[in-house]
C-alpha cells in the first residue's frame, strides 16, 4: 500500500516495498494507492480507502497489509481494527529483514537493540497517548500505567545488557582486527545501494564466493580478501559491505553505526551502481547521504556503473571510462559488468593507478628525514 503524497519516484519506492516483501519471506498479492495531500491523523488514508483495502483482502486473502510510509503507532492500531489484518510499515520489514539475515554474533546483537529501539519508541508514544486521555495531572497509576512503566522499564535494561554485549564483542574484535593489519595497507571499501552488485563484483575480483542473490540486503557482515593488483605489483584489502537503502531506519543507523563506520574507514571507496535501474541517480543520492550522515562524505570515491549487459543498445555507454559530479566534487567513473566480466581487466587498472599514486604521495612525505643522503 502506497499513498501518493506528491514527491518523487512514488513508483520505483513502491517496487522496492514489494521486493523488501519478498526477501523478507512474503508473497505479494496486490498493490493499492492513493493521492492524497497529507496522511490521515487516524488511519493515515481515508476510511473510504481503507473500506476498500478491506474488501481486496478479503477478496484475494490477504493476510497482511503493508504500509511504504511510516505508520504512527496509534495509525497501526487503528488500522488493524478497521482491516482486522496485522499491519506494518517500511521500517517494520527492514528490521524484520536483518533480523532474519544477521549471521555473525555481532550482526545478531546489532539487529537486537535496533528492534528494542524500535519497540521502545512506540511504547513511549504509546503511553503518552493514555495519558492524553486521562486527562494527564492528579489521575496517576492505574493498571495500564504500570503495566507499561514496567514493560518500559523492561524494555531499557534489556537495551544496556545489549549494548554491553555488544561493546564486549567490539572491542574483542578491534584487537584481532589490529593485530591481523598490516601496517601499509591499503583498504579498498565496496559501498553502493542495495542489489547494485557489489557481491558479484567482490567474488569476480577476488575470486571469493560471498552470498551474492536477486535480494536486498543479501550481505550483512563484512568480508575482506586480499586484491592483487599486478599494476601495482602489490596486494590491497578489499571488502565487501552492507548495502544501503533510502530512509535506512533510524534505530538501524544506531545500532549498526560502528560496523558502518569500519567498513567504510578505507582509503578509497569504490561505490557500486545499478546502471540498469532506471531509479540509479536517486540511489547515488541517498547513499551520498548516509555515508554524509556517518561522516564519511569526504573519502575519495571511484564509481563503477555495473550491469551495462543489461542496458539496452541505446544507453550503452559512449566511453568506459569518464568522470561525473557528485556533491561539486569531479569523481571518476568506470562502466562494468559484474556479470559478464567486461571492463573489469580496466577496473583493476584503474584500482592501480589509484593505488600507486596514493603510495607516491606516501613515499614523498616519508623521503625527508628517512636516513640520510644516498647517491
Ligand atoms: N545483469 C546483471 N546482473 C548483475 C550484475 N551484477 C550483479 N547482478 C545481479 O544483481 C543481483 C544483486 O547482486 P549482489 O551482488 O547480491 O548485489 P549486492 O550489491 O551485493 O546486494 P546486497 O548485498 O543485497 O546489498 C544478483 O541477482 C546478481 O546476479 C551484472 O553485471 N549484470
Ligand atoms: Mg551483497
């Protein structure tokens, strides 16, 4: 279910709502919409809409309603009544995603404490709407106050005894992570949107066989392999990473923050796009935005516009290799397929060049001082 409230791309979000469904486990039926100026306070859409969002269900049995915008929790109750079908929201199945795809320790307590945010936030809201309607001052207690003081209660202990676990586990892994660095790496990040490849393109580079697949969010954790770059004639780390997705639930930037961060604290960012989708300058958009928000913006970037084996014959590329402006800045460009393998003997050419000319910065700053005279 989308409602149309005028802003851009409304068809492409809600084909992402649908393929977010399906890699969560869940098939489909149909696809409502509406235009309207501004959500319902109630039930978000009118209750004509919802009368005939009703009737659909019943119709093709529907077993659950799902809404692309985010849902107030006094909007899910009521909605829950008037369809009598569980309903959920954007940020609901993301959360639900990750947590069927977290593998490692860490990635499990990560989606935890997102999901508790999650939980904890509507409780608060929850609360402060029974106490709306009890008039607030001098009406203190009652048995729904102390149920919810408890589950809030509840609710943040189970938060910190997360939290500490997962400081514990980090801090246990920055120290094998130090000890396995190599002093003179150079670490080399895959980012991009969701589905753009960069699996693919991680196991065609470094001959690796990560879980690459038609889904979103198909990698959660973090893998790294050696690159050797004969150009260069030297090895880098490359990693690929989790994949971003526009308006990334906010409890889920929390609590995955640190691994963010990590997976993009590299030297260079090579950021994978789905050339093919039609929506790919939007997606270069928003994932400009979350590595702005985790303060990343200023790493240097090579873009790589995968799937070009997919582009029809009018939108191939003119030249392999260009640049293009991304936030002022003019970031080189290269077109590959991950698929079908062209362009990436270029790619590693071009990893070289970057690779080289950042050691011949290195080796400039370290010349003075370092022993003296030689002839
Ligand atoms: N046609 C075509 N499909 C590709 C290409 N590269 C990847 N794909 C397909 O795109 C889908 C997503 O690929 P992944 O490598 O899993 O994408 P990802 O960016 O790692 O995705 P997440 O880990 O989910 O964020 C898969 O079905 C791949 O087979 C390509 O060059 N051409
Ligand atoms: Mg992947």
């Amino acid at each position: 279910m989308g409602v149309d409230f005028g802003e851009p791309n409304f068809d492409g979000a809600l084909e992402e709502l649908g393929l977010l469904a399906q890699t969560a486990g869940l098939h489909p039926v149909a696809r409502v919409t509406c235009k309207r100026r501004a959500p319902d306070a109630a039930l978000f859409v009118g209750s004509g809409k919802a009368d005939e969002i009703k009737l659909l269900a019943r119709q093709i049995g529907a077993v659950e309603v799902l809404f692309d915008q985010s849902l107030s929790p006094g909007q899910q109750r009521n909605l829950e009544r008037h369809l009598e079908l569980p309903v959920n929201d954007r940020t609901y199945l993301i959360l639900e995603i990750f947590a069927q795809r977290a593998r490692s320790h860490e990635g499990k307590l990560q989606v935890e404490l997102a999901r508790l945010q999650y939980v904890s936030t509507r409780l608060v809201r929850r609360w402060s709407h029974l106490e709306r309607q009890r008039g607030g001052i001098g009406t203190r207690g009652g048995p729904g106050e102390t149920q919810i003081e408890l589950d809030r209660r509840m609710i943040g202990e189970t938060i910190k005894r997360t939290k500490d676990r997962l400081d514990k586990v980090k801090r246990q892994r920055q120290t094998q992570r130090r000890q396995r660095e190599r002093h003179d790496a150079f670490n080399i990040s895959l980012i991009g949107y969701t589905n753009a490849g960069k699996s693919t393109l991680f196991n065609a580079l470094v001959k690796a066989r990560a879980y690459a697949a038609d889904q979103l969010f198909a990698t959660l954790d973090t893998t790294t392999r050696q690159l050797y770059l004969g150009e260069a004639g030297r090895s880098v780390s490359l990693s690929d990473t989790v994949g971003f997705i526009r308006d990334l639930p906010h409890a889920l930037v929390n609590a995955f923050q640190a691994t963010l961060q990590e997976a993009i604290d590299a030297d260079l960012l090579v950021h994978v796009v789905d050339a093919a989708n039609p929506d790919h300058m939007l997606q270069i958009a928003q994932v400009q935005a979350v590595l702005a928000e985790i303060g990343a913006q200023d790493i240097p970037q090579l873009l790589v516009f995968n799937k070009i084996d997919a582009l029809p014959a009018e939108l191939q590329p003119v030249r392999q290799v260009d640049t293009i402006e991304i936030n002022g800045v003019q970031t080189p460009r290269i077109f590959v397929s991950a698929r079908t393998l062209v362009g990436l003997p270029q790619l590693r050419g071009q990893l070289s060049d970057i690779v080289s000319a950042a050691g011949a910065v290195v080796g400039r700053a370290e010349a003075p001082g370092d022993g003296g005279p030689t002839v």
